[in-house]
C-alpha cells in the first residue's frame, strides 16, 4: 500500500468546487489519494485499531473480522455481546498507511470511496444499526456522523445522520440494495459549529441511487475525526430484524482536498466536428476559440491525461451570447456522465463563465467529449482545465 503525493501542475487556475460550490480562485481542488489498501496485501494493519468482540462475549465466533478474498467481513452473531451489554460491536476503525495513523483533522475536506455487500440478512432495525460512524477518538463520545439502517415506520431505510445537528442528510430504501455489490461516496469537510459540509452517493452498478449534498452541518467535536467501518447495533430492536448476519467492504479510497493548479488544454487544440476556430470576441486565452457548428452533434474532444484513476474537476470556460441554454453532453472514455450539461448565457460573447463537473478518470489516456444536443449547436468553447487524482 503506497501513500500518493500530489503533483502540482503548471497554468493558470480558474476554479475551485466542493460539494458543487463553485468559487473564482487561484488554485482548483483536487483529490490527493492517502489511502488504497488491499484486503489480501494489508490485511487489517489498514486500520488504525480493530474492535473484533471486545468483550469477548463470543470466543468460539473469533475471528469476527477478517480478510475473505480480497474483502473485509465483519461477522455478527446474536450472542455477540459489545462492553455495554445493551449493544454489539464489530468494527475496524480509523487508516494506517506506511506506518503511521492518517489525521482528519478540523478545517480538511476528505472523500472515501469503496464497495459494500448488504445481505439480507442485516436488516434495518427500529432502534440503530451503523454501518459507518465518523467520531472523535476515545469513549464516550456520541457519532459525528452515521450510515444506519433504519426501520421508517414499516420500510426498512439507510440513510446519513448528522447527530450535531440531528439532520437527516439522506434516505433511500435498502431492500433494492441488499445482497449486491453497492458502490459509496462520502464526501466531508470537517467543521465547527456551522462550517461543515458533507456529500453522500450510493450507485447501483452504472444506476445512481442517491447523491445528496448538505452544507451548515456541525461536524467537529474536538481532537480529530477517525471513520470507523462494521456493525454496531443496538439489541432493542422491536421488529424481529435481528439475525445472524455480515458486511462486505472492498476497494476502500480515502482522497484529501488539496489547492493546486488545473492543466490546461486549450479547446483549438482539441478535435472537434464541425465549427472553426476563432479570435474575434476577447477575453479567449490561449490563441483563439471554438465556435461551435449551430447543429446538433456537433462535438469538440479533448485528449486528457490522470496521473492516477479517480476523480477529477473537469472545467469548461464558454461564452454564450445569446439568450437561450446551450446544454451539451459530457463523455468520458465514450461513456455519457452528463446527458445535458448547461452552458448558459453570459451576456456577451466577450463573457466567459466557467462550468465544472466532477467525472471518473482513467489512469493515462482519456477521452473527454462534449456534444450539442439542440439544433441551436453549442456555446464559444475556449478551454478546459483539469484537476486530477496524482499518483
């Protein structure tokens, strides 16, 4: 498991977006990857600690958390039994990597990426059931935040709970989601009193089930905030839900917001269909731009390069003088993630605005396409910048 450096490149920068705030600056943000462990290479020394039957209320079910291919298990069984007799706890907490604990610490902005297999059999329950905690170390101290599986009423829920501030961030329902591989984004910027924010997605293979963002959260207790992974619950469940049962976690992510420069590609140096290219509205960086053919279809590409896979702040700077939209689908490496990005007015023609969107990139070459989808063609392209992933 290799810690990643971020790579500062070279150009002007234009943009920085977080959690969809786009802000004029000096430097965008990108992700630098902290964390990558591989369950069959690092095994549980990937965390911080391990809480596997604390009790030790179950011997005979010991281990309850281990590597399973390339997979961490957490097994819980109706005996098991947390300190606090009330309860069960099977977790792994906080991130190791090249020897050293990794510090979420107040005022960052960090992503975790990974997959999870929900059975059947761990069911929502009436009273709680986590799946994931933020907390600061150390007892006695309540969550953060939580991923629960929570019984609304009769249906059977997950959601995100900001405990401070008691907010629900988001729900969906958890039957459709059980017994198959779930793909999670958890997004957090760690603040006190009102300057948290966090970002929460779950995708179903190439389907999105949520993606919610809520800002104004309190997300700072004191010290630090460790992630802790697993099954807590607690034993007062009313609805039978309670049963023997497991969680699957795998390809785990952690990626730390860092300031840095986009790189640069100019839109006249990109292929395109159509349009030409060029110089008579100011404000055009590089030596002109392209004025996309009025036509639906109409595409410019761009070549791009990631140092590494993962995500990237993809920044178009346009021009649209007229009074209408000019939405234009986004691809990347052929693969449509924005059916109708919108490139609206902005003025004048000697107006450029800036549109980010955060896509998935491949490590190396990609292939990033924006095509009209109206007959009214697309906006005076002049560029795009991109913040990526480093290796």
């Amino acid at each position: 498991m290799q810690r990643r450096t971020l790579i500062a490149v070279t150009g002007a920068a234009i943009v920085g977006s977080v959690f969809g705030r786009v802000t004029a600056a000096a430097a965008a943000t990108g992700w630098q990857q902290r964390w990558a462990p591989e369950a069959s290479v690092d095994g549980l020394s990937a965390f911080e600690g391990v809480e596997d039957d604390r009790a030790n209320s179950h011997p005979a079910g010991q281990p309850h958390i281990f590597v399973q291919n390339n997979n961490f298990r957490f097994n819980m069984h109706t005996v098991d039994r947390d300190s606090m007799t009330d309860r069960q706890r099977q977790e792994v907490k906080g991130m190791h990597a090249q020897g050293a604990d990794l510090v979420v610490a107040n005022g960052e902005t960090w992503r975790w990426t990974y997959a999870m297999y929900i059975p059947g059999s761990l069911k929502a329950t009436t009273t709680f059931t986590h799946i994931m905690q933020m907390k600061m170390p150390g007892d006695g101290s309540l969550p953060i935040l939580t991923t629960s599986l929570q019984r609304v009423g009769t249906v059977p829920k997950i959601q995100l709970h900001s405990f401070n501030d008691d907010v629900i961030v988001g729900r969906a329902d958890l039957a459709p989601l059980q017994n198959k591989w779930i793909d999670v984004e958890f997004e957090m910027t760690v603040g006190d009193g009102a300057k948290g924010a966090v970002r929460w997605a779950l995708h179903d293979g190439a389907t999105p089930v949520i993606d919610v963002s809520r800002s104004g959260l309190d997300t700072f207790l004191g010290d630090r905030v460790r992630p802790k992974w697993g099954i807590y619950r607690s034993l007062g469940d009313t609805s039978g839900s309670l049963q023997d049962t497991y969680l699957l976690l795998t390809r785990m992510r952690a990626y730390k917001a860092t300031t840095v420069a986009p790189v640069r590609y100019e839109a006249e140096n990109a292929s395109r269909s159509g349009g030409t290219v060029d110089s008579n509205h100011a404000g055009f960086t590089g030596t002109g731009f392209v004025n996309t053919e009025n036509a639906t279809g109409a595409w410019v590409q761009w070549t791009v390069n990631a140092p590494a896979a993962g995500p990237a702040t993809l920044t178009f700077r346009h021009a649209n003088g007229t009074t209408a939209n000019r939405p234009m689908s986004l691809t990347v490496n052929g693969t449509a993630v924005a059916p109708a990005l919108a490139f609206n007015p902005t003025g004048d023609w000697t107006a450029w605005a800036d549109v980010p969107y955060t896509a998935d990139l491949n490590a190396g070459t990609n292939t990033v396409r924006l095509t009209a989808t109206t007959a009214n063609g697309g906006p005076n392209l002049d560029r795009l910048d991109v913040v990526a992933t480093a290796a």
